[in-house]
C-alpha cells in the first residue's frame, strides 16, 4: 500500500511542478485595448437602475453611520 501511494506520488509531483511553473509565462490582457468601449456599455454594468441603488445605498448607509457602515462619515441620524 505505501509503495503504491509512494509510486503515485513520484508521478504526481512533476506534474504539479510542471503545471505550477507554466503559470509563468506571458499574460496577455482578454480585452483588446480597440475592444474597452464595448465594457464601457451601460448594459454591461452589475447595477440595473443606479437610482434606486444610490438611494439603497445612502439609507443603508445612514442606518449604519454610528458603526462605520460602508466608509460614510456621520451619524445614524440620517440627515446628511
């Protein structure tokens, strides 16, 4: 059995070591510098109405503004 398991193990190790260094090479970027506008697209943004999630997000961060919240300085008043 350990020399089954140890068996594996020595196949197993530079096959990580190879796949660990072929990491390394050159990374190109996926979006061409000519291709951006297209990220650029409204339809392409996380938020579906920027509206109704601005105000989302000021009463959330009212509500938490004695804690810290999501960096907003202030009180939990809400007045701001």
């Amino acid at each position: 059995m350990e020399t089954y398991l140890l068996a594996i193990a020595r196949m197993l190790l530079p096959l990580l070591v190879i796949g660990g260094l072929s990491g390394c090479g050159n990374i190109e970027p996926w979006v061409k510098p000519y291709e951006r506008d297209r990220l650029a697209d409204p339809i392409m943004a996380l938020d579906g109405d920027p509206v109704s999630s601005s105000y989302i997000q000021h009463v959330y961060e009212a509500r938490e503004g004695a804690r810290g919240g999501e960096g907003a300085a202030g009180g939990g008043c809400g007045c701001n």
